[in-house]
C-alpha cells in the first residue's frame, strides 16, 4: 500500500500566520537603541532613549516637552555650515492673536510659568539638590510640595541624613533614635535640633503677627524660614532669595505640624490661613501666558498644581514622573488624559507620563533640559 504525503500548507493555518501588513507611514520611527560603538556624550545618550521603546520612550518625550517649556531652537544658515542655537521660550515666539494687545517688549519677556510639585521623600532624598539647582538658577516659577517637602530641607542644614537599607528591622531602629525613610534613615536627634531651630522663630512670628494684625500664611510661613535658615544648601534659602513662592496646602502633616502643635501650648496663637494660599496659587496659574506642570509623585502636590491648571483651561505642557497606577482609580495614578476631561490640561496639550522613581530617572531629565544653560 503507497502512502501519501500532504505538501499542501493549510490556506486557513497560511492566512493566519502571514497576514499582510498595511504600508507604514513616512513618519513612522522606527525603534533603535543607543550606539556604544562611537563616543556618545551625555546629551546624545538621553537623547537616543526616545527611539528604545517603552519607558525609555515616555522618558525621552518627557524631555523634548520640558525642552519645550524652557527653550525655543532657532537655526541659522551661513556659507560654510548650519548652526543651530537655543534660548528660553518667549511670548514673543508665538504668533499673534487678534485680541493680543501686549508690547512687543512684554511679549520678549513673559516665559513659560513652570510649576514644580515633588513629594516630601524627595527631598530626603539627593533630589533635594537637583530641585536646589532649579530654583537656584530661577528655573522654575512655583513649588509645590508637602510638609515633609519643607522641614527635611530644613533639617538636612542641622543634620545629615544617612543611606541604609530597606529590610532593617523597624522595633531596632526605633529604640535607637533612627527614623527610616525608604532605604534612607535620619537620627531623631536630626528633630530635636530642628524644634529648637524653630521655636524662637514661631515666637517671633507670633509676635509679629500680634504687633501688625496681619496672619501668616503657609507659603510666608516657608518663605521666612528660608530667610532664617540663611544656608545656602537649603532649597527654600534660594526660594526666598530669589522670590519663588512655595505652596504647602499640608503643612502641619509632618514635624512642622509636630512644632506648631507643641507651640500651641506654650505660646497659643499663631495663625496660618490656607484661603490666601490657594487664591495666590490660583491666580498665579490664571494670569500665565504659558504654563507648564512637571509633578514628581503624587497625592497633594500633584493635585493641587493640576487643579490650579483648571482655572486657566489647563496646562500647555505637563510632565509626570510616578509609580502611581490607575486601576484604584487614585489620582496620583492617573495619566494624563484623565486631567484633560477635568480641564487641567488642555485638549491637544503635550503631556507624558513616566512610569518610574523619580530618583532614577530625575536628574536625567534636568541633566538633558535645564542643566544643558550651565553646561554651555
């Protein structure tokens, strides 16, 4: 008996594997990763991530709208080359509408309003001296952070905060005086400098408060501690020197709340009103001509920037750097299309958000964006 053998691939099993794809587009990107082969400066290097894929994708558009925000490139040609240059980002680059009624001197000066929100372990963090660098170099317009944000700046000028690990034991470390932050850990003697830092100044405020009848607000509150502080490793010395407001809408959630408690009993008074904050914030967010949001974390600080951006119609440019996901349907996971149907960033607006610690991937960012101004 002859057997027969069947060369007949299945029609069925050949449509499936081979189905034909649509023709790609001309302004499609194809993925490619950096070249190690060739000097790569570091500029190159962060650049090449916007072709790898995945996060390193989110990270590398991340950069091109910060880039956006800070600067406008300009090429100029002449016989022998091209030279492309750089500078801020002015009104004065965007076209005129009809109801524009500015001076063209007005429009040369009026920049991008850069509202920056980081939650309060990034300061325990060595992100404390990026954001420093940022405000420094007057980079950013508005902070945002919360009460941890403000006093461990503050603390980190009395005492040093150390690298330790994730897995030591809590009930050890407590009965030793050390307070763990991730894998960080600050002595609680780091505190008790801090409450006797602070408590001659909460009595002089209070006096002053009671001398002028005028009541402190959290962002006066900061802004006198970083005249006290009179330390240039502080990031709110530089906020009060170069006169960015910093916003703490949760203020006493910390040690400052530990001090203003305490204070309460010995000298009763102090006044802190939120309602002047939040018209501050609101108006500073409505009377931008450009704004731009670039939020570290979530929670407050991401909020209450995004909710200050509804009273303009939104952001023009936001940047999110979070672990945050959305299926708990918490804010600080949300992306950034959940903001543009609340009207806290604007349809068509560009925005990204990186799914990554912000540590990582941070000073990346600035290092590609902000710092290239000191680099040149």
């Amino acid at each position: 008996m002859t057997s027969t053998i069947d060369i007949t691939v299945p029609a069925g099993a050949s449509a499936a594997v081979l189905q034909p794809s649509e023709p790609i587009s001309k302004e499609a990107v194809s993925v490619k990763g950096p070249d190690f082969e060739k000097p790569l400066s570091l500029l190159e290097f962060l650049q090449s991530y916007e072709r790898i894929g995945f996060q390193a994708n989110s990270l590398g558009k991340a950069i091109d709208i910060v880039n956006k925000m800070v600067r406008k490139e300009f090429t100029v040609r002449d016989s022998q080359k091209i030279i492309v240059f750089q500078r801020k980002w002015r009104l004065s680059d965007e076209p005129l509408n009809e109801d524009d009624s500015d001076h063209p001197d007005v429009r040369a000066q009026t920049r991008c309003n850069i509202f920056l929100g980081y939650t309060s372990n990034l300061i325990s963090s060595g992100l404390r001296e990026v954001i420093l660098h940022l405000v420094k170099n007057k980079h950013v317009s508005v902070l945002v952070t919360t009460a941890g944000g403000i006093e461990e700046d503050f603390i980190k000028c009395l005492g040093k905060t150390y690298l330790a690990d994730f897995n030591l034991d809590g009930a050890d470390l407590r009965k030793r005086g050390m307070n763990r932050i991730g894998n960080l850990v600050v002595p609680n003697d780091n505190y008790c400098k801090f409450e006797d830092w602070i408590m001659p100044i909460l009595n002089t405020m209070l006096a002053e408060q009671k001398a002028t009848g005028n009541v402190w607000t959290p962002s006066s509150f900061i802004r006198r501690l970083g005249k006290e502080i009179n330390n240039e490793e502080s990031v709110y010395y530089w906020a009060y020197k170069n006169d960015i407001p910093v916003f703490c809408p949760a203020l006493t959630d910390g040690s400052i709340g530990d001090m203003i408690y305490f204070h309460s009993f010995r000298n009763p008074g102090l006044v802190l009103d939120i309602v002047q904050d939040i018209r501050e914030l609101n108006e500073r967010s409505r009377t931008s001509r450009k704004a731009g949001m670039i939020v570290l974390g979530g929670g407050v600080c991401k909020h209450q920037i995004a909710n200050a951006m509804l009273i303009r119609n939104g952001a023009d440019y936001s940047v999110f750097i979070n672990t945050g996901q959305e299926f708990d349907g918490s804010d600080s996971g949300a992306r950034p299309d959940e903001a543009v149907s609340w009207g806290k960033i604007r349809a068509g607006a560009e925005a990204v958000k990186v799914y990554a610690d912000a540590t990582l991937v941070f000073p990346m960012l600035v290092a590609a964006t902000f710092a290239q101004d000191a680099q040149h």
